[in-house]
C-alpha cells in the first residue's frame, strides 16, 4: 500500500484494505485518526484550578493536551483516550474524570 493510500483509510475500510500492523507508510498519519472516540471516561481541565504548573503535560501518553506560550489549554478529546493519569498526577484537582464521553 502506498502512502497515498492511508488517507482513504475509514472505519467502514473492509479489513482486507487497511494497512497490515506492525508497519509504518508513511510518517504523521495519527492525527487523521480520531481515537477519542475509544475514550470510556473523559478528563475534565477546571482552569479556575489549574495553577499552570504543566505536571500533567508529559505524563500524557496522547500528547492530548496542548501547550500554548507555555500555559496548558483544554484537552484535545479527538485523541484523548480517557486514562486518568492527568488527573491522579494534578496536585491541584484541577482535572476530574466523568463517564463517557
């Protein structure tokens, strides 16, 4: 499969016309996928908390929260798979976990 290919790549794509696992074809494709979407529970950011001390940042396995001029912004959910970890690291509580999405 050529790496034109993976952009057609949807979650009705039949099994026998996604890419095999285990390789790569072509670099920076994981933000056209919205694995959010798994998410069981979801963090909630309270700004009014958070005293921007970016803890949670690299504990994120996702990279789903994003840093701009060095404060935090809310969470990219389209990636987010819900594990908590933000919130159990956060001294402030400034991130709660809900169910669902």
């Amino acid at each position: 499969m050529s790496a034109t290919d993976i952009s057609k790549i949807t979650e009705k794509s039949k099994w026998q016309d996604i890419t095999p696992g285990n390789q790569i074809y072509g670099a920076g494709t994981s933000r056209a996928f919205k694995t959010g979407e798994w998410r069981t529970q979801t963090p909630v950011w309270i700004p009014e908390k958070c005293k921007q001390c970016l803890l949670c940042v690299p504990v994120c396995p996702d990279s789903s929260i994003p840093v701009e001029n060095c404060e935090r912004q809310d969470f990219d959910y389209d990636h987010c798979k819900g594990c908590g970890i933000c919130a159990k690291v956060c001294p402030f509580d400034s991130i709660t976990m809900k169910e669902g999405q």
